[in-house]
C-alpha cells in the first residue's frame, strides 16, 4: 500500500513510489520553482528600492547647505584632532 503524508507543502512518503526515495520530502503541485522566482523578485524590487533610496540621500547630502554643513563638521573634527596632537 502506497501511502503520503501531507507535511507542510510537500509529501513525505514513507515507501519508496514512483522514483522516490522513501522518507524524502517531495514538491506539491511543483510549487517551489514558483516560490524561488518570487524570490528573485523580491531581491530585485529590494534593489530597485535601495537605489532609489540612495539617490535620495545623495542629492541631499550634494546640494549647498548639507554639503557645507558636512564640510564644516569634518573641519572642525580635523581641527580638535590636529590640537590634541600638537
């Protein structure tokens, strides 16, 4: 008697049937070549989003006031580090 349990999207089967191996955890209905392809779209929208958000932060931290801002910050820190060394 050829018997499966359902475990969670796939098939145990306890006997070995219809090339495979029994105890092995085998696909339901080929769900996992779809699940992997979300998964790269997901990376790729993931991607997408860094960069936008990258783009973001560089015309932020490029545009005038931030950059001057910036600039005189690290000055100042150079400065306190030159006075503590001399």
């Amino acid at each position: 008697m050829k018997e499966s349990i359902d475990v969670v999207g796939g098939l145990v089967t306890p006997a070995a049937q219809d090339g495979i191996a029994a105890g092995t955890l085998a696909p339901a209905c080929g769900r996992c070549r779809t699940e992997r392809g979300m998964v790269s779209a997901e990376w790729a929208v993931g991607i997408i989003a860094a960069i936008a958000i990258a783009g973001v932060l560089l015309s932020v931290v490029t545009s005038g006031p931030v950059e001057s801002a910036i600039l005189k910050f690290i000055l100042l820190v150079i400065k306190h580090f030159a006075v503590g060394l001399g």
